[in-house]
C-alpha cells in the first residue's frame, strides 16, 4: 500500500537538480515469499534474450547515482547523467577530470588503495565529500567497483547524494546528546504504558543506578498513584497533553514528587505510537517555598507582637505609674488620688479595649510604628 508520495529535489547548489518522486510504501505482513528458481533450472544472471549494448547505455546513463567511469589513473572517460547534474554546470564536462579533484581531501594515493582493494574485493566504499565545478560541496557515499573489458579495465564510481540523510543523522545526534544530558528526566514508553527509553536523569529520579535500567518497566510500578498513570496513559490516547504533580516510588520505599508533562509520541504517518513524558524534581522548589512560608510567618510574628506590646504598653504604663502615685500621696491629697483613680480606670478600659479587638481580629493589616512614608519604619498589627 502507497501510505505517501513526496517530490525531493536531489543535489544542491546552483546546478538545477532533477525532482525526485518518493513513493512510501508500508510492507505487506503476512504476505507470500514470490517462488523462486534454483540457478540450475534458470538463472536471470545468463537468460535470454541477451541484452545490446543501447539497452546498457541507456541503463547507464539514467541510472539513479551519478556514475563515474574512470581508467586505472582517476582519469574520468564516462559520465552519466546524474553525474552532470551532481558536478558540473550546463555545457560543461567531466572528461579529464580525475577522480580525486571531485572527491575532497583525496590525492593520488587514493587510486593505489582502490587498485589493491578492488584486487580481491567486489566494492569498496567511501564516506566523503565531494566538490562541484562551482566550488561547492555535498556529502555523498561512494561505491567503486571494477571493470574489466577485455584487456583494458576501468573503475566505476557510483555516487550517491546523502546531504538530507547526513543532516537528518546530525539533528538526531543533537536531540540525542540534549536527551541524555538533561537535568529533567525524560522517558518514552508505549500506548500501555511500557517504558521504552528514559534518561540519565529519569533513571536517577528513579533510585535506579546505571545497572538497572527502567526499560520494560511498567508506569503504574514507577508511578506512585496508579490511578494517576492510568489517567495519564487515557488522556495522551484521547489525543490530549497532560500536566500534573506526580510522586515517584523508588526501590527503598522513598517518593520524590516531580511535576510532569506528558504528550503523545507519533510515527513517520503521524499515527499515535507511544507517550513522552518529561518529569521536574520538585523536591528544591518545595524546600524553597517552605522557607519562604517561614520566613513569612516569622514575619507575621514578630509583626504580630510587636503591635500587641505597643497596644498594651501604652495603657499600661499609665496604670502601673497611676498606682505608684497614689501611694505615694498623703491623706489630705484626696483631689489628686481621685485624678489619678481616673487615669487609672481609664488606662484600664483602654486595656480592656485592646483586649478585646485583639481577640476579635480576624483580618491581618499592619501599618507603620512611626509616621512617616520611609518604608524603613517599623510596622505593627493595625486595629
């Protein structure tokens, strides 16, 4: 079955570059093997009718990889068209150019080591760049094969283009270096929730050492709150991303809560294959928040008794000094110790008052001890 069908542009550079229709094609599982023959009932190596040499030259020059045919020096005596296309610009050719001007880095040691290989091997592979007439470079895998036709013998360089395949393996390798080496844990498993993959850091959030990996572990065995993974798993199968607090279990019986994120993983057909989960130690952001909390209600104290002692003081003062005047007095003084009888029971009632608002006081306001907007001053409970 055809699943897509996309339009590539093969090479690049300045040169225009034939398009390239991708067809994808999903296998066909469970489908027969196609009935072979042994090489002694009929062989396609040697079958009939035979082939004419325009049938070859036509295989030859719109074969998929640029091919290149050489003479035992590099010398280049045939190309194809996909090598024109690769290397040269229009109205330019590739006769007499040799091998090792188009294959970067290479010099004429390069032939002698193929000649040798090639003495006892069918193909030799080479991983390079190579260079266009334009000065510009492309990635490309090279097969060299030899050919022998009758006492002359060529060799013949089948060159592919593997720019989009070297820059999909370099992004993969970049997303594969951050992966392991973030300070989040991340983990992939399946649609049942199997683990497939989890990081370094993911294991260590975990309690799992380097020796005991979490592939093939279960969610529901690393995850403290079953329920919690079962809801997590529903609701990245109903299409949606899921955000929570999570407590993990580890193997002494310890939990660390983390906050998770979790999304589903999908394939090449962009069909849901699996879950991403991203998991974030909560343990220093917590502790950090505690200490905040605390701080903040030490605040609250030293605040709250502050006011409480001026509010009290006040009244009190003039009561305690009230007392200590009046005995002080002498008999015939009766004006001044009923002054001061009134200035006690006034100083009382205000205690009183105070007394009671503080116990009545359910909202938390403060205002400065002093006047003045200096935020310096000191602040006490407001009445």
């Amino acid at each position: 079955m055809v699943s897509s069908v996309q339009s590539n542009n093969i090479g690049s550079g300045n040169n225009k570059h034939s398009k390239t229709m991708r067809l994808d094609i999903l296998p066909g599982i469970g489908s027969s093997p196609f009935a072979v023959r042994t090489r002694g009932e009929a062989s396609d190596l040697d079958a009939q009718p035979r082939l004419g040499s325009e049938f070859f030259r036509q295989l030859f020059l719109n074969a998929y990889d640029a091919t290149l045919i050489t003479d035992m020096q590099g010398e280049v005596v045939k190309g194809n068209l996909r090598a024109h296309e690769f290397l040269v610009g229009e109205g330019e050719s590739l006769l007499g150019v040799n091998i090792v001007q188009i294959i970067s880095g290479a010099d004429d040691s390069l032939i002698a080591k193929l000649t040798s290989l090639l003495a006892t091997e069918r193909f030799a592979r080479i991983n390079a760049w190579c260079q266009r007439s334009d000065q510009s470079y492309f990635p490309s895998e090279i097969a060299v094969h030899r050919l022998r036709d009758g006492a002359a013998q060529y060799l013949c360089f089948f060159v592919r283009d593997i720019t989009w395949r070297k820059e999909t393996e370099e992004r993969l390798q970049t997303v594969d270096t951050a992966v392991r080496t973030a300070r989040a844990g991340i983990l992939v498993s399946s649609l049942k929730g199997q683990v497939i993959y989890a990081n370094q850091a993911m294991s260590g959030l975990c309690g799992r050492d380097a020796g005991t990996p979490l592939k093939g572990a279960h969610l529901e065995n690393l995850i403290a709150d079953a329920g919690v993974a079962q809801q997590l798993l529903e609701t990245v199968r109903d299409g949606k991303a899921w955000h929570g607090e999570v407590q993990l279990s580890r193997p002494d019986g310890t939990k660390v809560v983390t906050e998770c994120d979790a999304v589903g993983n999908v394939d090449t057909e962009g069909e849901l294959a699996g879950v991403v989960l991203s998991f974030v130690d909560m343990t220093d952001r917590q502790r950090a928040e505690q200490a905040e909390r605390d701080i903040e209600r030490n605040r609250v104290m030293m605040e709250s008794i502050g006011g409480v002692c001026h509010h009290l003081g006040q009244p009190a003062t003039v009561l305690l000094n009230s007392i200590e005047m009046m005995m002080r007095l002498r008999e015939a003084d009766a004006q001044d110790r009923e002054e001061l009888l009134k200035m006690s029971l006034s100083a009382a009632e205000s205690l009183s008052s105070t007394l009671r608002e503080l116990n009545d006081l359910r909202c938390y306001r403060t205002e400065p001890y002093l006047s003045g907007d200096d935020p310096d001053y000191s602040r006490i409970v407001a009445l």
